[in-house]
C-alpha cells in the first residue's frame, strides 16, 4: 500500500520496518523461551544456563524456520 501511495521508496522503507518488528518480536521470544525452560529444567534439578537453553531453543527452532509458509505449499 506504502508503495502504491507514496513510491518504490516508501515500499522498501516499509518492508525494512515490517521486518525488523518481526526480527525484534522473535529475538524476544525466544529469549523468553529460553528463560522460561531453564527455569523448567533447573526445576527439576537439571543444571541448564539461560545461554544453553538459548542454543537448544535455536536448534529446535531452526528446521521450521526454513519451511516457507503454508500458502506456498498448496
């Protein structure tokens, strides 16, 4: 719509931004995450740092990640 109203321009400006929402909004979540299964795991007397769980957390993460969008498997 930016880039119908207002030029080629403003449409990658606001891309730029979409994206960088969705970058800063899925750092944070996954830090919760993280956070919240270290706490889970010591818990239950497993020793896990927030830094280890962080990696675990990136690792499971990571496969669905690179799938593309439901929309473009039909």
């Amino acid at each position: 719509m930016a880039q119908k109203a207002l030029g080629v321009w403003m449409g990658h400006f606001t891309s730029f931004c979409t994206y960088l929402t969705v970058f800063g909004g899925g750092a944070v979540f996954s830090l919760l995450a993280a956070k919240t299964l270290s706490e889970v795991l010591n818990g239950f007397g497993i020793g896990a740092t927030m830094c280890s769980t962080l990696i675990a957390v990136g690792v499971i993460l990571w496969p669905f990640v690179m799938l593309k969008s439901p929309m473009h498997f039909w």
